[in-house]
C-alpha cells in the first residue's frame, strides 16, 4: 500500500491570499494555513480590525513552513522534486564515505 500523494502549501499562494483579504475575505491566508479557528476569527472581525492582518505579513512564511513540517511528520519525506537528487549529490561529495548503493 503506498502512501497517498501530500501536496504542500506554497508561501506565494498564502501571500497571494493575504493579499486577496485586503478587499474582501480577511482570514482566507489562515484558512491555508490550516489554522481554521483564528481564519474564522479574522473573517469576523475583519483581521482583528486590520491590525492582525498586518501582522501576518510577516507571520507567514513560519505558518507555511510550521504546516510543512507537520505534513513530513504525518506522511513521510517524499522527494517529489529534483531537489532531492542534487542534495544527495552534494551530501555524497561532502562525505564520500556514506555507504553508496553498489
């Protein structure tokens, strides 16, 4: 059984949101971020009257990268981008005594 495909929030989207709650829907960046209750709270009160809105700015970058990391906790690493080959790439050159698959 193999596990199932996790896509994983992109911060240019959760800005693009943000953005998107500057003149109408106010949260919707959290919403993304899977922090539901303070999306739903934001929505209410219109970004803690715009000041929590500001806030998050620069507040989202850890949001991303705090739901992420939960996503590789809960799924497992997969290396579904070319990334991964050219870290594996570096690590052998820094340590050539990592066992190589012969």
């Amino acid at each position: 059984m193999s596990n199932p495909i996790v896509h994983q929030r992109n911060k240019g989207t959760a800005y693009a949101l943000w953005l998107f709650g500057i003149f109408s829907v106010c949260g919707i960046h959290r919403i993304y971020a899977r922090r539901y209750f303070s999306g739903i709270l934001y929505f209410l009160t219109f970004g803690f009257f715009g000041l929590g809105h500001f806030i998050d700015l620069f507040l989202i970058p850890n949001m991303i990268d705090e739901e992420n990391l939960k996503l590789k906790a809960l799924y497992g690493y997969q290396p579904n981008q070319a990334s991964f080959t050219r870290h594996r790439k570096v690590l052998l050159s820094i340590y050539p005594k990592i066992n190589r698959r012969q």
